[in-house]
C-alpha cells in the first residue's frame, strides 16, 4: 500500500516536473514515459526468470531500493533546479529497467504467503487497497506539486519506495527450491515459454487480451477523451471515469464474500462488459447511460482480476509462477502501444461513431471467442485442504 501510494502521486509529479523543466513542451512527457516503459516491457520476461531464481522478496527489495534511489535523484535534480530533459530520460530509463525486474516478482508473491483457502479474500484486500489509493493518490499528489513543488511529491515518491524496501525485509519465506544444476537464463526462459504455450488455457487468454487491450486503450484512452470533449464534456468524462472506479469498487466489496467457482468464466464474462460503454460513446453518448456503463464495466474489470489472479495463483506451480506472469504481462502490454497509434487514423478516416460502435462490439465478440476455448471456460477452483499452509 505503501508503494502504491507512492506510485499514484509519482504518475501525477513527473508529467508535471518535465513541463516545468522544459517550459511546457508536451512532447517531452512523451519522451520521459517512453524512456520508462519500454525498457520495462523488454525486461518483463528476464525478471520472471530473475524472479523464479533468486526469491520474489529479494528481488522485490533491490527492485524497490533501486527506484528509492533513481526517484530520490529525479526529485534532486527537479528540487535544486539542475534538471535536463536528458537527464530525466535517462533516470527513467533506469527506473523502467528495475521495474521491469521486479513486476513479475510482486505479481506471483501471494500465493506463498496467503493459505490457498484465502486467496480470494487477500486478492480483493489488495484490490481494495489499489482502488482507494487511486481515489486519494493523484489528489495528494495534485496538492503537494500546487504546494511545495513537484520535486517535493516526487521525494514523497522515493521515501514510499525505500519504506516498502525496508517493509519487505520483515518478510519470511521458504527457501527458494535449488536449480538444475547448470540452467541458464535462456534455459529457463524457454522452460517458461513451453509451460505457457502447452496450457491452453492460459496462452488463449494472453492472445485474448493483446487484441482487447490493443481496443481498449485505441478506443476508450486515445479516442475517448476528444469524443467526451465534443459530447458531454470533460467534467462527464471525469463523472464517467469515477462511476467506474466505484463499480470496481463494490465489485471488490462482493468478492470478500462470494466465492468465484468458475473464475476464468466469470471473469470473461465480466471483461465483455467493457465493450458497452466503448459503443455507448460512439452514439450520441447520454451521461447517465453512460455513467452506468462504466459502472458496470467498472465490476467487470474486477470480476477478470480476481478470476485470472486466482486461476494463476492456484493452478501454475509456484516455480513457474513468476515467468507465467512475465509472459502475461509482455502479451497485454506490448498491444497497447499499437492501439493508441492507430486508433487515432481510423477516427480521421471513418469518423468517431463508427470506430467507437465497431471497437465496443468486437470487443464483446473477442471475448466470446475466448470463452469458445473449453479449458477457460470449465476451468475450476482449485481443490483446498486443511494441511496448507503459508509462510
């Protein structure tokens, strides 16, 4: 929780920090978060093998030091009035490479210290956490830039990182399983890439996910904004965007207590739920259709989160875990980019309403198409017993 706080006011700090350095030239945000993410996505697969070799909680820490100490020299730099863009390009290209190592860490950690009975119930606490930090996050961000500086909310942003590196030194787990004696990197990459690509389930959402992430963040992130602006505003976008917020929110609040039995089902079906408020947009958008759309996607997403947390955590071997996860990450990440470049040329050649209405309706049809695949749709909880136990 720590760390996601830091994180949420880190998102708001820097966009502001590079204008401030380069007298407001937006491209140059462009460049700061580029120099992060692509470095982070190139790194995903190496940090699920780092990951699965070396102990998720100590690679977790010096990922977790490592971004102290790149967000405590951005926060220097912007504070004292030294910074370049150069050298915040750089820094964040430092920041990405260590995130990159230690996502597939954090992502695969639950299942070793939460029982198998209570991973649903961890899952939706964690979620829980993530939604309201995402509420308050950006606002204290959003005072403290306003207030001292955004130098300063960027400091805020190191402290969290160290403070969540010293937290997880209180951590106990089992030792990490000994290696085949003389595997490499690359050995273990493939190891990863074979387990993901012989179990269907699995390689069927990832492919899924990269055409639907590609749609989602084309047409709700890159067109949605200007459709909003011409429609109903940006203070009903902002309306829509919270509606949704809470709907996850709620969902979460369900999940504490209902039991998921099919949750690769009940997750797909949940995540088509995203294609109404696309669609909605395209028409001639009504605020509060809409804001009930996005509720209602809003639950959806949580519905996929839980479902797929739960179908990773207790059904791939824990030695695999980490690189399951990396896969899985670089399969929906590596699409986004490509949606948000060309949605944008689609919508000057065949207008908002039309790409808007065909993106929300293939975006329910993907997910029918993955549900046509019976190992998700049959996949079930794994089966509990009273002998587990947690570190």
């Amino acid at each position: 929780m720590v760390n996601l706080i830091g994180n949420t006011m880190a998102s708001v700090a820097l966009a502001f920090a590079v204008l401030e350095v380069t007298d407001d030239d937006p491209s140059a945000v462009g460049y700061v978060l580029a120099a992060h993410t692509v470095p982070l996505v190139l790194l995903l697969l190496w940090g699920g093998v780092i990951a699965d070799r070396f102990g998720r909680v100590t690679v977790l820490q010096f990922s977790n030091i490592a971004s102290a100490i790149t967000q405590g020299l951005i926060a220097t730099l912007v504070i004292t009035g030294t910074a370049h863009l150069w050298s915040l390009v750089a820094l964040s290209l430092v920041h990405g490479i260590v995130s990159g190592i230690g996502f597939p860490a954090m992502a695969s950690i639950m299942p070793t210290v939460v029982p198998r009975e209570q991973l649903q119930q961890a899952n939706a606490l964690v979620s829980l956490a993530r939604s309201g930090v995402t509420i308050i996050g950006p606002t204290i961000a959003a005072l403290l830039v306003v207030g001292v500086g955004s130098g300063w909310a960027l400091a805020v942003d190191a402290a969290a990182w160290l403070a969540s590196g010293l937290l997880l030194g209180l951590i106990r787990l089992p030792a990490t399983p000994p290696r085949e004696a003389g595997a490499s990197a690359f050995a273990e990459l493939r190891e990863g890439w074979t387990y993901v690509r012989s179990t269907t389930w699995l390689w069927v959402v990832v492919v899924g996910f990269g055409f639907l992430n590609a749609i989602h963040a084309g047409a709700w992130f890159t067109l949605g904004p200007a459709r909003a602006k011409e429609t109903i505003g940006e203070e009903g976008w902002g309306l829509a965007l919270s509606a949704e917020a809470v709907g996850l929110l709620v969902m979460t609040l369900v999940l504490l207590r209902v039991r998921l039995e099919r949750p690769l089902l009940v997750g797909m079906l949940g995540i088509a739920t995203l294609g109404l408020p696309i669609a909605i947009l395209g028409v001639e958008p009504h605020l509060g259709w809409l804001m009930v759309a996005t509720f209602v996607a809003g639950a959806g997403t949580e519905l996929f989160g839980m479902g797929w947390n739960l179908a990773m955590q207790e059904h791939v071997p824990d030695e695999m875990l980490s690189r399951a996860y990396s896969y899985d990450a670089l399969g929906s990440f590596v699409a986004m980019p490509i949606g948000q470049v060309v949605f944008g040329p689609l919508a000057v050649a065949f207008g908002f309403s039309g790409v808007l209405v065909t993106a929300g309706i293939a975006y329910a049809a993907i997910c029918g198409l993955v549900l046509c695949s019976a190992s998700v749709r049959n996949l079930r909880r794994a089966p509990t017993t009273p002998a587990t136990t947690a570190a």
